[in-house]
C-alpha cells in the first residue's frame, strides 16, 4: 500500500487472530502502522485477545492517542484508556461495524482463520485498501502484501466426527468461539464423546482450560464458558 492509498482515508482498521501468541507485532507491520501514524490517522482496534491487544500494546507505547476501541457487549482490554464504541451486541456485528468504519486496514491473519478470512471476504468486496501479513504455524511461513483481490480467502470449515485428522479445524472453531461473545455454542459432529475428548485436549493445549470447558449431554457436545 502506498502513501496514496493511506491518505485516501484518515481512519484505519487494525485486526488480527486471537492465536498470535507473539509478544509484539511483526516488523513490517509496525513500519505500515507508523507510516499511518505520522499521517494522524485514527486507529480504529479491537480488544480480543491476540492480535488485538499487541496492536492496543504498540500504539500505548507510541503514546498515541488518536485511538478508537472497538467491542461488542463489553470492553476486556484497553491498553490508555482510550475512548470505546459499541460496533454490535456480537461478534459478527462488531466486525461488520469497524469494517464499515474504516477508509483502510491491517490485518494479522493466523492458519487460515474463518473468521479473519470472512473479514478479509468483506474488506475485498467494499475495495478498502488492506495489507495482510499471513502466517501459518503449520508450514512455518509468513507473507505480507496487498489483499489479493484474486484470492478467495474463506472457504467453510466442517468439524468431521474423526476430528483427531481435522485438529485445524476443530482450532478454529474454538478460536471463534473465543472471539464471540456467546456463553455457550453447540459443537455439531456425528460422536459427541469423541469430539469433547478432542476438544478437552485442545484447550488443554492452547492454555484455556481455565477460560473454556466441554459439556456433553447425550447425543450433544457444547463448548461454553466457564461460569455462565
């Protein structure tokens, strides 16, 4: 994206997966978000965990304070107290209000989240100027660009019932459940059982046990909240 397209607009979209775990933004992210900066944009950023909250990080330690933060419900996560707005009461809601918000965008994609590429899906089809910086743990690559418009970046994610070959796609509905705010969502798959067994260990290893937790009913399997 070039100085043009930056200054087509004065508000840009900062967005990421809940998955990135890094504990500060990538470089050539940082250098797009100071390019912004030094034009006065207003920043526009969620609170969810991951992406969002190192891209809060990075503008508090910038000392920025044209920034708005975005939720849904409720705030989790405001790094310098920064004015809020309530884009929707949900998930889908929020993002389809910040996107609409914005002149442009950054956007921080991890393993092919459903979630983020319905973003990028939407981003493309209203022309908004965005750069995707693209990872993926399994390959252990990462790319950074221009939004193809080209591309078709979602595509639907089914939870088979052998979900111990569909690991990815079981990560991903638990790291859309995590950007949600719903106290509970119906896993649908063929065995319950087997599905919660895979599931438990899933949260196991993404060190969300404590937040996150598995109810099986007969012939049902649900993630939900813990005390909701």
């Amino acid at each position: 994206m070039s100085e043009r397209h930056w200054a087509l607009g004065r508000r840009l979209l900062l967005m990421g997966s809940s998955a990135y775990k890094e504990e500060e933004l990538p470089l050539e992210v940082r250098k797009r978000i100071d390019e912004a900066l030094a034009l006065k944009m207003t920043m526009i950023v969620g609170e969810a965990r991951g992406a969002c909250r190192r891209f809060q990080d990075y503008l508090s330690s910038r000392g920025y304070e044209d920034v708005i933060v975005g939720h849904a419900k409720s705030i989790r996560y405001n790094a310098s107290g920064w004015r809020t707005l309530k884009y929707g009461d949900d998930l889908k809601e929020r993002e389809q209000g910040m996107i609409e918000d914005c002149d442009s965008a950054i956007i921080i994609w991890m393993d092919n989240s459903s979630v983020i590429a319905k973003n990028l899906e939407t981003l493309k089809k209203l022309d908004k100027p965005t750069y995707v910086y693209e990872l993926s743990t399994k390959e252990n690559t990462a790319s950074f660009g221009m939004i193809d418009p080209t591309r078709s970046y979602y595509r639907s994610y089914g939870i088979r019932a052998r979900v111990d070959v569909d690991k990815q796609g079981l990560s991903e509905f638990v790291d859309s459940f995590l950007r949600s705010d719903d106290a509970e969502v119906e896993v649908k798959c063929e065995k319950p059982e087997l599905t919660g067994y895979h599931l438990n260990k899933l949260l196991l290893e993404k060190g969300v046990e404590d937040v996150l937790e598995v109810r099986l009913i007969p012939g049902s399997c649900f993630l939900a909240r813990r005390n909701t």
